[in-house]
C-alpha cells in the first residue's frame, strides 16, 4: 500500500483525528484544526498529566499548521485551551523502510486445485523503486523439482483462488533430495514493469513452484504486504451446509495488522451468477465448519464476466476495521468466507478462515458413515489446520438423536473400517447436549510421524459418540481440501441382480478439478477376491449395469483375500471432465468381484455427501397386488444436511412391460398398501418409454419435518406407472442402507394349505449385520386378527415354528394391521441368520378364521422375480379318462413342466380344478410340494364324480391349472380340460348302508369335523379322505362298535374347499360323504 509523506490531523470536536499517528523520518505532519484549537508538544508527564506547558518543541498556532519530523522516537502534544478536557495525541517517529516488503507463505493449500503434501516454504520480496529482490526457501516437496525438466519455479500473475501466466521466471538453488531448495536474492533481482508493480501492490502475483508430481505446481504463495498475521480460505461447495456439488471454486487471502483486515481473492467456474442483492453476495460469515451463521463483514466484489460466475475481491474495495468480537473469532477461526449465487441463495461456495497452514484437511459427519450405518439424521464438521506438525481442529456437531456420552475422538482407519482412538477431541457441548462445538485454543495436538503419515493417507475419521450408539452415532473421514466428496456404501443388495453377501464397507472419492482420488475398506465378503481385475469404477446409475471406466489399485491385508483396502496413494487418477459430469449426475459406482459372484459381489454407487441415504429395488412383486413384469430398477434418496431438509433421487429403471405413461411418483404408505401421491418424479425417458433415468438435478424434493419422519419410518414408496399397469408396474418402499433386504407377498394361497381369502399384504426386512427391522403392512382379512403375526421357520411349502413374535399396530376393526419399523427391530442368533439367508423363514398372520394363518409369504431376497409358469403336459388337453372300478388298483396321473425361478429361490406346486372354464369358482386347491407329477386311484375319482351328480355312464370335464409358487409369488399357469367319463359299476354294498348310518359336522368344518356313526354291528373301516382332485389327504382305520361311535378328523392343515371321506371295507368302497373345509 502506498503511503502518503504528508500525515494529515484533523479535529472532531475536542479530538484529534487521528490521536496516534505511525509516520517515518522525513514525513510531515498537517494539522487542519477548527480555529478555537492549536497544538503545543509536550512532555509525555505533562501530557500524561493533561498539562500545557510547553517541552521546548513545536508550538502551531490556532487553526493548525505543518510540522517536519526530524528525529525518531515519540512527540506528545495537546491543544493547549482543551488539554484539561484530555484534547491530546501523539505522534510515532520511525526510520523508513528501504522498499516496501511482501511475504508468500507458500503450500499446497494455495494452488488452485489444492495439493495435500508437507511441502512448504516462506518468501520475502522486498521491492526498492522499480526493482524486486526475491529471497527465501523451501522443503518437503512431494515430487522432484527439476528446472531443467521443466518443473520450474515463477512468479505468476493472478489472484488467490485464480491459476495464471507466468510473470517472473525464478532461480532456486535445489539440494541433492529435489525436494527442498533455497533463493538468494543476487539470482532472484528483477526490474518490474509499471503493470508488475501495480500486480503486486494488488496482491495479483503469486510464487509457484512446480514438481514432477504436481507440474501445474505443488506449492504456491500469494505476494502479499508485511503484516501481522495471514489467513486464508479456500472456497468449495462442499464446505456449504449443507453439501453442494459445484464445479466453482476459489480462495481468499486476508492480511492483518493490528485490527486492519485486508481481504483479496477470486471464485471461478459457478453454477449461476453471484446474487449481488444479497448484501453483494459475498461476505465473511460468523460460525464454525457445520454451522451457518450471521454476516460479519460484506465483500466488495468486482465481477469477472457477464453472467457473473467468476468474481474478484479486490485489497482496495475490502479493508475493514475489525471489532473485538471480529478480530476474536478470526484468530479462533469461527469466520467463513461464503459466496451467494442466484441458484444458490444460502451460499453455492464456502470456507473457513484460518491461518495459512502447511495443509487443511475437514470432515462431513453422517450416521451414514459408520461402517454399520447408523439411522440418524446428526450431522456436523471439522476443520484439521495442519501447520508443521501441529494440527488444530475447530468445527461443530448438531443434532444428535440421543444425548452425547462425552466422547469425541480422532480413531485410526479407512472409511468403512473402525479403528482405535489416536487424539481425544474436547467440545462444548449445548445445554440439551444434542449439540456442541470444537474450538481451536482446546484441540491442539502435535502429531508423531505416524499421525501425519495417517492423516495424508485418509486414514483418520472423526466420531461422536452418543448415549444410544456407544460405537458412534456420526462419523466423518479426514479428507484433504478438496471440491467435493462422494460417498459409496458396498452392499450385494446394489447390485443389478442383488447378491445376499455379507460383505460390506465405505469408499469416499475426492474431486479436485479433474483428479480424483478414492479410499475406503471392504470386509466379509463371501468367497475371494479375484485379486486380477476385482474392482472398477463403472459407469451406470443405480439400477443399471454399465462398462468399466477405472480400475482400481486395491490392497489385501488377509491371505484370504475377503477383505481389501483402497489406499489413497495408489487409487488418484485423472479423469475427463465429461467423467466428473457423470459423477455429479451419481452415475458411476464401485464394484468388487468375487469367485462366486464374477458380476459383481458387492457394489456402492458413488452418492453426493448427506446426513442419510435411503434405497430401494424397483420391481413389480413390491406393487400390493403383485404385478408379473421383468421390469426393475432402482432408486437412491439423498438427504442433504442442514436446517432444510432437501432429497435428491436418483436411479434408473428398465424393461417395463408397458409403455410409462407419464407418472412416476413418491407416495405415502407402507410396504403392502396403496397410497396417494406426495411427490412428483420427473425421469428422463429413453425412446422406446420403456426405461429411463432420475437424475439428481431433476429430482430435487424440499421436505417437511413431516415428510422426513414419513421417510425414516419406511412410509414413503416410488411407484413407476404404464400403460400396462396405471395403478403403477414397479415400485419400491424406500429403506435404510442395509447388507440384505427380504421381501414376502402375503396370500391366502402361501398358506399350507390354502386359504380361501381375498386378503393382501407385503413386508420388507432390513438387515445389517444380525439387526434385522421388518416394517409393511396387511388388509382384507376374513376373520378377525387374533393377535398373532410372527416369523415362522419353515422352507417353501412346509409349516414350521414361531421364531419372532411381530408387533402389530391393527386397525379398530382387526381387519387390517401395519408392522412398524420403530416396533420391529431384532438381533438374529447366529442359527435365524442361516436360516433367512437360506430362504427358511416366512411371516404368517393369523386370525379368529384361521388359527393356523390367513395370509403368508416367504422371506426372499429382493428383488423377488415370479416363477415361470408351469404347464399340464398329460393329459393332453380334451383327453378322456375312463373311469372303471372294475380294472384293479387302476391310477390317474397329471404332470406338468417344471418351473423356473430367475432368483433361484425353491419352487412348489399346487394345483387347482373346477367345473367352471373361467375358474371363476375354484374347487380345490392343493398342495403338491416340488414334485411335477401325482396320481390318485380311479376309487377316488370315481367318489369325486359321484358326488359331483355325474351318474354311472356320464361324463365331466375337469379343468386343471398347476400354479408355481416360490412362497412369496405365485404364477398361475394356463387350464388344462380334462373329460372324465364314468364307468357302469357300483361298488357300494346294500349290506353296508343297512347296518350302518353316518353323518359328518359342522358345515363348514374348522379346525375339527366330527364323524358320528351309527352302527348295527362291529366292523373294521379303512377311511380315507380326498381333495377333489383325488389327492389323499388322510389315511386311517376305525375300529366301529355296536351303538353310537365319534370320531375326530383334524382338518387344520386341509385345504379350503370341498373334500370326500371315503370308507373302505376289506379294500372295497363300501360309503363316501362330502366334507366341506372353511
């Protein structure tokens, strides 16, 4: 800054202004005084004492004059009329400076695109008239710096925050290591130019050394006045609070002397304009990393361009005289530096201020981020300022879901792997203690060698612990200064076809301008890594499958190779800039390979940073009236940190078997029931409308307090509707991050046997680690729920034990029920885990109608496909069968194709006849287990049709349908007609029915039917009863005596419909009665 020879002194009332002046050898001093005042020097007792004798100096009549200073040192004085009433002021005399003096403090912190090293280095530049002597050193450079190689070192022009030409070539003196170096200012005096001088008093040049590693520099300074003390600031979109992914980028610089603050800097590359209507839109904010606080100072701005998306903040329009407060928080770093654009009104880039530093580091804090993600929306930030080897955190955590337990911490590990404490944090925590904040003067810490190592390898994560999650309710990795961050989850249920595995883990990928850079850990994946091509980066949205665009460097700490890790230095990779665009959209993700699962194990979509994230599998068994579609897909929800609670959707969608018809929304209502619409979606369609893509910039969905409890409780669903199914083809309930998710359809047709009930319902079950949370819903019950729902132990087609009561929120009238989330949580003993991972476990609800269960489903991986249909291949269709008792022990047999699962889940079959060709009245249904055939005896027929009316000599046709069922979804395949012709003969004895009387109640029977018998005389009777396809249901004998008999046939597990009891005598049919099963 230049400066004036002449000092003017001017009076405001009974005060000099300025009363203290700093003036050099040789300056004078112009007193411009209102004529009652005149100025008289005095001793500094006298002036101390407020006196008016003169000290043998100076004596300016009234109204003032000049003074000439001609020796060093302090000159008192007073106006000699107003002395008594303090008028005083003094006047500091020093030698001048020989030029004026710039310092760089120089780090990877002040290029452009911040480089994280330990390289450092200081500068001073002293310019005398036209000519600048540059001296100084450097060290610790990451790669080699080589001149000759052409990695020199320069001064280049451009502001802080801003790359540009080179100005002034410079020559080190570099050591033997390339890595460290020195200026002498003999080899480093240069004349500037009339525009370099300005470009320097400006703050527009900058020192910039270059290495092999980083050849647009590695370390950098900006040329600035001698001051006090230096702060800076980068400014990314991911500073902001919450997160935004923007490509604008930039840093300020601050000088201070005393409470002088000058602050000077550039942004480039915005989303929109900076919105000058708010305050300029550019300010110095008060509050901690996390926090958004109130205006402190307003920055001039100068714009860069027409539409505003580039800025400059020049030292002449941005020097402010700091308050106490002010100067406070700067030196506690508790300012930020925040740019307003028009599309983003909060701030589109932000940063915190501190002390120019060897390297800065921050943390994002998510539930997300422990390794078994944790469901709280607490969230937070640090900032790691690294000087030498002295780090000094400041930030803030809010939010938190239970109260804090006193411990925060710094642990040791890779996003996804938990690890020991290496420095204990100190916050002030909030009255409520949901909330607290980290102040710099009491985290300190300097680091051993290892510490830094760890702290430059990604290897430390932040971790506030809380009463509720004693292992940490929030977590963050420490990750260099950098554009932003994207976080992946590894589980088996983002892959295309979804892989129960148990493996798990975190990948986080910085941007920096277009280099990129992952870590992260993955563990317990089921069978090895293929150590030769197990991991990429691919490109694809959530739900689709896409090409390899990176593959990465994974390391394996284990032999067994179910474990590995992505170090940083050995995954950092230049991408396009078309890359970074696809990473923005959320469409590229990791995936890891295995022996068994060569597609992919474990995949982790690369989701933009949030306080949660919740997925779903889009398919059609998820509709509440299951819809047989190949359709699929999925969706992400991103939920944005901060006061506002923002959801970004992305995913993808396919193969629909009917046209989108313009709607795709988020409704409100549990697993298994329909519900209106909350919000609307707006895909992108390919051209065939039979798939597309949510993209995040299309998706934006602002959330009510409302509205994100209805999300965290599992209420919310994303439907996709078509011409083939308006009601909605493929839908999916939005759930927790999970390593495995389980589906069931509920139906009375599940049930063993079947039930004859029109009522629905589905659950989801989420499971991470041994935790599993069930949540859906049930309704159209015939009987009344009798309280019980539960997880049972059985296989597909077989009944089994209660393993888990389930709590049930059931309506008034007991005709419906839901099964809340919050209600619904469970740890699995190490026996249920194999179990629902072997597909042996189903939810059954029972009610007053059916003890034993109306509806069921089975526990399936999602998403759950439908079997293939199964087809009657014998009979043909139209075939005759004659029915002839007087061919011994002659049988009947029907089979059928098998089916085909495309999950791979168990299939059994039933089987269902009527006399009706539209089936609009089913007869019987009957379970047949996984076989494709079965027989029945012409006895048995030959009873059907007698008691279906059809005389001896007549004919039926009997259509047929085997329905294929893994459990959950049932496929009904196509009728099979098939004429039964009887035969002229008669097996029933006069004797019998002379000697004995019968009757079978109640009608309908339950759970028990009574057989009263009359009998003139003992027998011994063989009874069997029949479906009405001839199946045997029971097989027993009966001792009857002379008198009245009772007998009690438990008809539980029988099918609804109509039965025969058929009564054998010495093997021939002797009596047959219907019996009828509710």
């Amino acid at each position: 800054m230049a400066r004036s020879t002449t000092i003017i002194v001017t009076n405001n009332g009974q005060t000099f202004t300025p009363n203290s002046v700093n003036a050099f050898l040789g300056d004078t001093i112009d007193f411009q005084l209102s004529s009652e005042h005149n100025v008289v020097e005095v001793s500094k007792t006298v002036w101390n004492a407020n006196g008016s004798v003169s000290n043998g100096g100076f004596l300016l009549p009234f109204g003032g004059g000049k003074v000439a200073l001609k020796d060093t040192g302090i000159i008192y004085y007073v106006c000699e009329p107003h002395s008594i009433f303090g008028m005083k002021g003094s006047i500091t005399v020093s030698l001048p400076k020989i030029g004026d003096t710039y310092i760089a403090k120089m780090s990877g912190m002040q290029e452009e695109f911040p480089f994280a090293g330990f390289g450092t280095g200081d500068i001073k530049a002293v310019l005398i008239g036209d000519t600048l002597k540059l001296s100084g050193s450097f060290k610790n450079l990451s790669g080699d710096h080589t001149p000759a190689a052409g990695t020199g070192a320069h001064i280049h022009r451009g502001f802080a925050g801003t790359s540009g030409a080179i100005s002034i070539t410079l020559n080190p003196i570099i050591d033997a290591s390339k890595k460290s170096g020195s200026f002498v200012a003999a080899s480093n005096t240069v004349v500037l130019t009339a525009d370099q001088k300005n470009q320097l008093k400006a703050r527009e040049l900058y020192v910039n050394i270059h290495t092999t590693l980083a050849p647009g520099g590695e370390i950098r300074g900006q040329l600035l006045p001698e001051s006090d003390a230096y702060f800076q600031a980068n400014l990314t979109g991911d500073q902001e609070n919450p997160s935004i992914m923007s490509p604008g980028h930039g840093s300020v610089v601050a000088e201070l002397i005393g409470t002088k603050l000058v602050i000077s800097g550039s942004a480039k590359g915005l989303i929109s304009g900076v919105n000058t209507g708010i305050r300029q839109g550019g300010h110095l904010h008060l509050g901690f990393a996390g926090q958004n606080g109130g205006i402190q100072l307003e920055l001039k701005p100068t714009l860069g361009d027409s539409l505003g998306t580039s800025v400059q903040y020049l030292a002449v329009d941005n020097s402010f005289d700091l308050t106490p407060a002010q100067l406070a928080a700067l030196k506690a770093s508790q300012l930020y530096a925040n740019i307003h654009t028009n599309s983003y009104g909060g701030g589109e880039i932000r940063g915190q201020v501190t002390p120019m530093s060897t390297a800065r580091f921050r943390v994002h804090f998510s539930g997300a981020y422990e390794p078994i993600p944790v469901p709280s929306m607490a969230g937070g930030a640090l900032t790691l300022n690294l000087i030498d080897s002295t780090l000094s955190i400041t930030g803030s955590f809010n939010g938190l879901e239970s109260n804090w337990n006193g411990g925060n911490h710094l642990h040791k590990g890779l996003a996804g792997l938990n690890g020991g404490i290496q420095l204990i944090l100190k916050s002030t925590p909030a009255s409520d203690l949901r909330s607290g904040t980290y102040s710099g003067d009491s985290n300190v810490f300097k680091l051993t060698s290892t510490n830094l190592d760890d702290l430059f390898a990604r290897r430390l994560y932040g971790n506030v612990h809380s009463v509720n999650y004693p292992g940490g309710e929030i977590r963050g990795q420490v990750l260099p200064e950098c554009q932003f961050v994207l976080f992946g989850f590894f589980s088996g249920m983002q892959e295309n076809k979804p892989i129960i595995s148990t493996g798990k883990g975190n990948i986080v990928a910085e941007v920096n301008g277009t280099k990129l850079t992952l870590s992260g850990y993955a563990e317990k994946l089921l069978d090895k890594a293929n150590r030769s091509g197990i991991s990429h980066l691919h490109k694809g949205q959530a739900g689709t499958n896409g090409g390899v665009s990176i593959a990465l460097k994974p390391s394996f700490s284990a032999a067994d190779s179910l474990s590995l890790s992505y170090e940083a230095v050995d995954n950092s990779y230049n991408v396009t800039a078309g890359f970074i665009d696809t990473l923005k959209t959320r469409g590229v993700y990791a995936n890891i390979h295995t022996s068994k699962a060569p597609g992919g194990e474990v995949r982790a979509q690369l989701n933009g940073e949030a306080a949660g994230y919740f997925f779903t599998r889009l398919s059609g068994s998820s509709e509440t009236t299951p819809i047989n579609t190949n359709a699929n897909g999925a969706v992400f929800v991103e939920i944005a940190s901060g006061a506002t609670r923002t959801a970004l959707l992305h995913g993808s969608f396919a193969s629909l078997g009917g046209k989108w018809n313009g709607g795709s929304h988020i409704h409100n209502g549990l697993t298994g029931t329909n519900a209106g619409v909350r919000y609307s979606l707006f895909p992108t369609m390919n051209t065939d409308s039979l798939s597309g893509q949510f993209f995040p910039a299309n998706n934006t969905i602002g959330l009510s307090a409302g509205g994100l409890d209805s999300l965290r409780h599992r209420f919310y669903y994303a439907n996709v509707h078509t011409t083939k199914a308006p009601g909605g083809e493929i839908r999916g309930n939005l759930l927790n991050l999970t390593n495995a998710t389980f589906t069931a359809s509920l139906s009375a047709l599940n049930e063993i046997p079947s039930k004859v009930s029109n009522a629905t319902g589905a659950v989801k079950v989420e499971l991470v680690g041994n935790q599993l949370t069930l949540s859906g819903s049930f309704s159209g019950l015939i009987g009344d729920f009798n309280g019980g729902a539960h997880i049972h132990n059985g296989v597909n087609g077989v009944n089994g034990a209660v393993l888990i009561g389930l709590k049930v929120n059931a309506a008034a009238d007991n005709k419906s029920g839901q099964f809340l989330a919050d209600s619904n949580k469970y740890t699995l003993t190490a026996d249920q885990l194999s179990l629902i991972n072997a597909q042996g476990l189903y939810v059954n609800v029972h009610t007053t109608t059916s003890p034993g269960g109306e509806i069921r489903g089975q526990l399936l991986p999602e998403a759950n496909f439908f079997p293939t249909a199964a087809a009657i291949t014998a009979p043909a269709p139209t075939d005759t069968v004659k029915v002839d008792l007087r061919v011994p022990d002659s049988t009947s047999a029907i089979s059928w194709t098998a089916s085909t699962d495309p999950d791979g889940n168990p299939v059994v079959y039933k089987i269902q006849n009527t006399v009706f060709p539209d089936f609009s009245i089913i007869l019987s249904t009957a379970a047949l287990g996984p076989i494709t055939s079965f027989s029945t005896t012409y006895a048995s027929i030959d009873s059907v049709l007698s008691a279906a009316g059809v005389p001896p000599g007549g004919s039926i046709t009997s259509y047929n349908r085997i329905i294929a069922s893994d459990g959950s979804l049932n496929t009904i395949g196509a009728p099979s007609p098939i004429i039964f012709v009887r035969a002229f003969t008669t097996n029933v004895l006069d004797a019998f029915a002379k000697s004995f009387s019968m009757a079978v109640y109640p009608v309908p029977a339950v759970e028990t039917a009574i057989i009263e018998m009359k009998a003139l005389k003992s027998a011994e009777l063989d009874m069997q009863v029949i479906d009405l396809s001839g199946r045997t249901l029971t097989r027993k004998k009966l001792q009857v005596t002379t008198g009245v008999n009772q007998f009690k046939l438990d008809v539980s597990n029988y099918p609804t419909g109509t039965h025969f009891i058929q009564f054998y005598q010495k093997g021939v049919q002797v009596a047959y009665f219907k019996l009828v099963k509710s």
